[in-house]
C-alpha cells in the first residue's frame, strides 16, 4: 500500500495542466500557420480573399482562425467577403 504524498499529487497535476496547456498554444500555432498558408497560395489578405475562391478546407482553416483570434464567426462583422 502506497502512502498519499500531496506534493507528488501537486506535482504530476501540474504536469497535466502544463502539458494540455501546450497542447492548446500548438494547436493555435497550427491554425494560424494554416491561414498564413492559404493567404500565401492566393497572394492576399485575409480581407481580399473571397470565399467563393477558396476550397471549403481553406474556408474551414480561415473560419478557425477568426474563431481563435475572438471574432463573431456568425456575424463576419469585420470579413463580410468570408460570408
């Protein structure tokens, strides 16, 4: 039978949160460089690009990017070419 050590609890609980925590800033780091990619393939800016020119892969990477950066994904308040 083991003994409860509460600062080895701490401590592997502290592994579980820093470890989801980057799992999450690489996840956004991918979909960042996956707009990057798409604005590249089309020579323009996020508000040039029309959504009736990109594939519905490079629309959904678009879409994720807004998501994480805070914007109103149904409004396109701030993108209405993306609507």
């Amino acid at each position: 039978m083991t003994k409860y050590d509460p600062g080895t609890y701490q401590y592997m609980s502290s592994l579980s949160i820093h470890k989801k925590a980057d799992k999450k800033k690489i996840d956004e780091e991918k979909i960042i460089s996956r707009m990057y990619v798409v604005c590249g393939k089309y020579k323009k800016s996020l508000d040039e690009i029309d959504k009736s020119e990109i594939t519905k892969t490079e629309y959904k990477h678009l879409l994720d990017f807004l998501r994480i950066r805070g914007y109103n994904i149904g409004g396109y308040l701030n993108y209405p070419n993306l609507a």
